[in-house]
C-alpha cells in the first residue's frame, strides 16, 4: 500500500493519441516509439504498448537490458538496440530476438557468432556517423563495415541510419548530416549493398526536416507529448507528478526558509510542506530558479532549498490545508506546469526532467480506452 501522497500519472490515451499524430505526420515513414530509459520516465512497458496501440510499428531501446525487459513483459515488436551491444551481450541479444545497431568489426563479428551458434539469421542496421561524433562508423569507413555485414553469413544488413545533431536548433545542419547519409546509402547502393530500412530522424527532425523521413523516423520525446520544436501538431504532456500538502503553518516575516535559510519571508505567511524532494527528481536548485507549484488553481513559489524527501511552498495568506492537491507537473485549473518550464528554468531540456524522475515516485496509469 502506497503512504506517501506523491505519485506520477501517466496518460497513456495520451501517448496512443501522440503516436496516431506522429505515424500521420511520418507517413508513409513508420513510426519507432523510442521508450529507452524506462520511457523517458514513463514506464516502458506500458508506453510501448499505448504507441503500438497507436500505430507505431517498431520500438527503439538504448540498452539489451531494456529490450529484456520488453520482452519478459510480452512484448514481440520488433526492437532496435540505438547503439550497438557490448561484446559480451551479443548472444542475449539474439537470443532476446533484439535488432542490434552494429558498427565496428568485433560487434559484427561477435553477432555473426552468436547468430550462428543459434542457427538463425539475425538482422542488423548499420549506423553511420554524419555528425552527432557520438557512435556509429563514419561515411569514409561505411562501405568497408557494410561490406563486413554483407560477408557475415549469419547476419543480414535490414537497416541503415543515421542521428541528428543539431535538429532542433539548425535545419541547415540537419540538411548537411543528411546529405552524408545519402552520399553513403549512394555508395552502398552502387557497390550492390541494399540498405535496407533508412531512417534518421528524431523528434525534432520529424517535426521539423521534411525530407529526414525516409523509411523510418524515431520518436521519443514528440511521443510523450513534449515536442522539442514548435509544431502544429496536438501533441499532449502524457505525465503529471502531484503531491499533497502535508504540513502548514504561519511563519513571522524575516525567517529563513530550509537548508541554509536561502529564502526568507518577507512578511508573515503560510508556509507549507509537501512530501517530494530532490531523490525524487525535483531538482535542489529549482526554488533558486523561479519553480512554482500549483495549490488550488494558483501559483506558489517554492520557498527555500528543495530537501531530499520535501519542499516548502510559501502560500502566502491563501486558504490552504493538509490534505491540498499540489500539482508539480500538469493542469490545474486554467495553470499548467510542464516539463519544458522546468527545463528551460534549470537551464537543461525536458527530456532530463522526466527520465530524472526518480524510480520511487510511483507511477500509476490512467487509461480510458
Ligand atoms: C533517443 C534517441 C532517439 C529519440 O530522440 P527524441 O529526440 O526523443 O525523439 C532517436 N534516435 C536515437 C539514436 C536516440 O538515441
């Protein structure tokens, strides 16, 4: 049984709804819902299912943990590793029936092996480095590791891609990476080597590089309704983190509020606790920065350094008790709180701030169907 007031809604009608706008706006691309790290925080398991639900046809994954997961949660959809898998995991990646992105030589080796000692064959996409500097084989190696692919007699070359660096501050960037992706596909193609499925865009690529759809595009944040550019598309915030006040009491003007007494009243006011704090993903620094809390359809600045288990929130002379729903992340009323408030505040991005939410905020799921 749950004690403490504090938990994450996640809207999985809302992730469904996202993934129907985003296989429209990618047609005749396919949709991959990107659910690494536990789904940018929203449960993976169930956030694949609702972007299946809603058309998405492939799921992508940073780790073969988390494609273990998937799969020991039922899930068949096919599934691409984005990076390629250490050495010593090529085996549970074929066995876990896994999609590996592959670009050195010991990877591809080591999955020729694996896929051999299984007796299947397994499939691999190719990823090609035309900018982000991060994994992949760069466009003057690409051909030779594709070769490599084609020579393995247990693996098949079914994909080829790319990642965007820059696709959410410079479309010109983005056109310039894409023009080494086909210089490269050009090339492979002219050597006799099908690429397979091509894909390159992100979020902000879909959303944003009308040509970087290709075969596939992969979608992470867009699916959890925080689109990282401005789009026309109806995309809605799937998580909301509420608490409820737990402690209020009237504090004189001029005390110091929390660790290091940072904040200080400036005349007497309702100081109130609310049971959520930096272990949980609301970051130390966020009442230093402007963050704010919704209690009853208003606004409260948090008051004070922001503690590992709870925060003050100064109410002011407002009508507040224990027992108050206080909205972190989401609606209340007419007032809205989103990720990207907070991230633009704390000078970071959406993305950290819900995979940042720690795995003790529980999550619970509301879905109507
Ligand atoms: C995380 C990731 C994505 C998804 O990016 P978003 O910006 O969340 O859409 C796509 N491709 C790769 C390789 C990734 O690592």
């Amino acid at each position: 049984m749950q004690q403490r007031p504090t938990h994450a809604t996640v809207d999985l009608d809302a992730i469904r709804a996202n993934a129907q706008l985003l296989v429209k706006a990618a047609a005749p691309a396919q949709l991959m819902a990107v659910v690494k790290a536990d789904g940018y925080g929203h449960g993976a398991v169930p956030a694949a299912q609702a972007a299946l639900a809603g058309g998405a046809t492939w799921l992508g994954v940073a780790l073969v943990e988390e494609g273990r997961h998937l799969r020991s949660n039922g899930i068949d959809a096919p599934i691409l590793l984005l990076s390629e898998p250490p050495i010593d995991a090529a085996v549970e990646t074929v066995a876990l029936g896994l999609t590996p992105t592959v670009y050195t030589k010991e990877g591809i080796s080591a999955l020729n092996e694996a896929a051999a000692a299984s007796g299947s064959t397994v499939a691999v996409h190719l990823k090609i480095d035309t900018g982000m500097r991060r994994v992949g084989v760069d466009p003057e190696h690409a051909l030779q590791i594709a070769e490599l692919v084609q020579n393995s007699p247990s693996l098949s070359l079914s994909g080829t891609m790319t990642h965007l660096a820059v696709a959410d501050e410079s479309i010109a960037g983005a056109e310039q990476q894409l023009e080494r992706f086909d210089a490269v596909l050009t090339a492979m193609r002219a050597h006799g080597i099908d690429p397979g499925c091509c894909h390159a865009s992100n979020s902000a690529g879909l959303l944003s590089v009308e040509r970087g759809k290709y075969d596939m595009v992969r979608t992470g944040i867009a699916l959890y309704g925080l689109p990282p550019v401005a789009t026309e598309l109806a995309l809605e915030p799937a998580l909301s983190l509420v608490s409820r006040v737990g402690f209020v009491k009237r504090v004189h003007a001029d005390e110091g509020i929390s660790y290091g007494w940072r904040y200080h009243t400036a005349h007497e006011t309702t100081i109130v606790t609310v049971p959520i704090g930096y272990a949980d993903g609301v970051r130390r620094a966020m009442w230093a920065v402007g963050g704010e809390v919704l209690i009853r359809g208003r606004r409260f600045p948090i008051a004070g350094t922001v503690t590992m288990d709870q925060l003050m929130v100064d109410v002011g002379n407002a009508e507040v008790v224990v027992g108050d729903l206080v909205t972190l992340l989401g609606r209340d009323g007419a007032e809205r709180i989103t990720a990207d408030d907070w991230g633009s505040a704390l000078g970071t991005i959406s993305y950290e701030v819900v995979s940042g939410l720690s795995p003790r905020v529980p999550r619970r799921y509301k879905e109507d169907g």
